[in-house]
C-alpha cells in the first residue's frame, strides 16, 4: 500500500512549508494537500466521503489552532462516514502531558509527533501505518 495523499492541517504557514518540503524529499506520498483551517479540511473530508480514492492516507494535525483546534477537529471527524482507515498523527510542539494523555482516547491516532518533523519521525509514522519503503 502506498501513502498517496496526505493532509496537512497546521495554522502556521512555515510549519505547513518544512513538513511539505520534508514530505517530498522523503517520497512519504503522492500528494500533499495543505489546509491552514481545520473546518475546511473537515470540509473537503465531508465532500469526498464516498469517493475514497479522493480521502488522505495520512493527516498530520497540529493541536492548537484559532477557531478550531486539533481536539475539536477529532472529535468532528469521528462523526464522519468514512469507511477508509485514515491514519492521524498529532504534530504538536505541546509537550503538556496532558494532551499526550488524551491522544489514546482516539484510536485513529497513531501516535504524537513533537515539533519540529524531522526525516527520522517521518520515517517512524511510515513503520507505524505500515507503508513498505
């Protein structure tokens, strides 16, 4: 199974830049599609439901964020029809013990990303969703 869209949900247009520039080099998916406000990428996700082949592989979404964090983000896309499997992963540069903690209490998290992403923790996600190199 190749990873062939990954989304990447951060409001800090920076972030978004090295993960994508990251991403690429470490041929981790086909395509990268970016989204600065968490209720769009909900939105896309609503929209593309029944169509698979159009839903990420993979999301990689920060925490905190204006209007919508990463918590209400999960708790809204838990509510989605989706019969893909969509591995999430936190990237956060929260180190609150706290929000650690909460992320078992979502199964489609797979783990919890520090910031920054290096190629090393890019590599780990790839083991974790079982992608072969």
């Amino acid at each position: 199974m190749k990873n062939k869209i990954t989304y990447i949900i951060d409001d800090d247009k920076l972030s978004i830049k090295l993960m994508s520039m990251l991403i690429s080099k470490n041929k981790f998916c086909e395509e990268i599609i970016s989204f600065f406000n968490p209720q769009l990428a909900l939105d896309e996700l609503k929209k593309n439901c029944n169509t698979p082949t159009n839903l990420p592989d993979v999301i990689l979404l920060d925490l905190n964020m204006p209007i919508m964090d990463g918590w209400q983000f999960l708790d809204e896309f838990i509510l989605l029809p989706i019969d893909k499997e969509i591995s999430i992963f936190i990237v956060s540069s929260s180190i609150d013990p706290h929000d650690i903690e909460m992320v078992k209490k979502y199964d489609m998290v797979k783990s919890y990303i520090m910031k920054p992403i290096t190629a090393t923790k890019l590599e780990i996600a790839t083991e974790l969703i079982g992608i072969p190199n």
